[in-house]
C-alpha cells in the first residue's frame, strides 16, 4: 500500500504506531475511506480516525466498508482528489 510519492496523510495510525493515514476511493463504491499504509486498517469515516487516532478501524484492506465487498482495490486521493472529496481540512501533512 506505499510507494514513493509524497503525499497527503491525515495522521498516524494509532493501532500499530508505524504508518501514516491516508485518503484512498473505493474502485467498486467510490467512498472514500481511510486507510493505514502500514497495517491497512480501515476507517469508513475519515474525520473519525483524524480526530480520534485510536478510533476502532471499520474494515481491513482489502475489504471496503462502505460496500461490504470483500476484495477491492484502492485509488490513494491526491491533492486534487482530496479538495473534490471535500475532505482538505482533515490534511495533517504530506510525507512519503
Ligand atoms: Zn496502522
Ligand atoms: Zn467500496
């Protein structure tokens, strides 16, 4: 779930402490979710995870929780993807 690219992350993940919390589209529903890039824990509400790190996940890579399949794949938001989502304010900062 990582690469190289910088890119925005809404905060770290409170469960495994090592990985940073992304923003990322469903590619079967199209919600956006957030995801740890390190344990792939899933949260369907993105605002929660950020203003409570240690906010129970909703779901495990690669299920999405929004449409309850369980094998999908995973767009990560960029800048742009982010401001449409509408979900800026949750921006804690950019890393690799
Ligand atoms: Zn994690
Ligand atoms: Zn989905």
């Amino acid at each position: 779930m990582s690469d190289s690219q910088p890119s925005a992350h809404i905060g770290r993940c409170g469960f495994c402490e090592q990985g940073l919390v992304r923003l990322y589209r469903c590619n079967a529903c199209a919600a956006v979710s957030a995801i740890c890039d390190e344990c792939e824990r899933i949260w369907r509400v993105p605002a929660e995870v950020h203003d409570d790190p240690d906010a129970p996940a909703d779901a495990a890579h690669p299920s999405c929780p929004a449409c309850a399949s369980g094998h999908v794949t995973w767009s990560r938001l960029d800048a742009a993807g982010i401001a449409a989502a509408g979900l800026e304010h949750l921006v804690a900062g950019d890393s690799t």
